[in-house]
C-alpha cells in the first residue's frame, strides 16, 4: 500500500490540515480507516490520534483508493470541530450503551 497526499491545504481557522490523498493498492483489498490513519500520520509527523479520515472511496474493479482526511493540531480541537459520528467512525468516540433496558 503506498499512499501520495495529492493536495494538502493550511485551515488556521479550524486549526487543522486537511488533506486529500491517493492510495495504490494492487494486489491487496481496499485499506482499513486504520491503516489509513496511520500513514497519513506518518506522512504528515503528527500523532494517530490527531488524524481523522473523513471518506475513502475505491472505484470498482480498480486498486487505487482516493480519500480526504483531517490533521488537527489538539485532540481538544479536534472534539469541538468534528461531527460526531466521523469520530465514532474513527474510533475516537466511545458509543453509550443504554442503561435501565428490558
């Protein structure tokens, strides 16, 4: 799996880098959203934790997977600023079980 950053943009606003990437993968099944969080932090020198990989779309029938994905600077930043159910997609977020159920 080789993963190139096509377009990498500064959002001082939200105190974060996004990214948009390319993932070759011949030979190999579409990457998991950890795996992927895992190179781009590479990549880019900052924590796993602090990555979020927002989608990843492969096209039918071809190794190449394309994706974007976000770099904050704080785990505080990245809590205020990202959706909630893109953190439990890139288990950041622990779901709540119900409490008091039949």
């Amino acid at each position: 799996m080789e993963i190139e950053i096509t377009n990498k943009k500064e959002n001082t606003l939200l105190k974060r880098t996004e990214v948009y990437f390319q993932i070759s993968h011949p030979k190999e099944k579409t990457p998991k959203r950890d795996a992927v969080k895992g190179k781009l932090a590479e990549a880019l020198k900052m924590k796993r934790e602090l990555v979020v990989v927002d989608y990843m779309k492969t096209e039918y029938g071809m190794p190449l997977t394309t994706g974007y994905a976000k770099a904050y600077k704080t785990a505080e930043d990245l809590k205020k600023v990202e959706r909630q159910h893109i953190q439990k997609r890139n288990a950041l977020l622990k779901e709540k079980k119900e409490e008091g159920g039949e």
